[in-house]
C-alpha cells in the first residue's frame, strides 16, 4: 500500500493590496510615495503583475496650496517618474472630494 504525501494547501486567493497613506507637504509625500512604490515592487518582485491606484484628496490639496506648496513641477515630475517604471498598467489617479490623507497608494499584485 502506497504511503499518502501531504500536499500544500491550494490557495487561488487574491493576495490583499498594499495600502499606504501620505500626508504633509505635497512634494515631500510624492517623493515618499515614489520611494515607497520602487520598495513595494521589489518586494513583490517586479511591475509585471501589478496595478496601482492613487487616490488624491481635493480638500488636503486645496489645504496644502492655501499653505504655500506648489502643485507644479513636482506633480509633472512625480508622472514622469511613474512612467519610467514601465507599469504594465498606467496608475489610476482618483480625485476625492472627501478629506482624508493628502495621497493614498494602493498596489494590487499577482504572485
């Protein structure tokens, strides 16, 4: 009689999303988000299987210009450097009327 082998459970989840949050000023949480982004794809192994959302909340915006930050260059710079990944997908950018954290980063990944 043949000895069973234990076989590793078969999972078809959907690994959860990697959620950051940046708040404070604009330039100084793209910069954080950007580093943050190259970390997360190292840490999930490459662009070929992700896609990335960034929700950006109008009224931390209009706080953060009304405090003196400047939209431009850093959002042109910010776009030119997403497109240097090479994203499978073009990031989706998600403008919210509701306050909350001036940006929010969400990576959906294939392992």
């Amino acid at each position: 009689m043949k000895a069973l082998q234990a076989r590793p459970a078969r999972t078809d989840a959907t690994p959860a999303p990697l959620v950051w949050t940046f708040d404070g000023p604009f330039e100084r949480c793209l910069a954080d988000l950007e580093d943050t982004l190259r970390r997360a794809i190292v840490l999930v192994g490459g662009v070929s299987g992700i896609a990335l959302a960034i929700d950006l909340s109008l009224p931390a915006l209009r706080g953060r210009v009304e405090a003196g930050d400047a939209v431009q260059p850093a959002w042109g710079g910010f776009l030119d450097a997403l497109a240097r990944l090479a994203l499978p997908v073009p990031a989706r950018v998600r403008h919210l009327r509701s306050a909350g954290p001036l940006l929010t980063l969400v990576i959906a990944y294939r392992d």
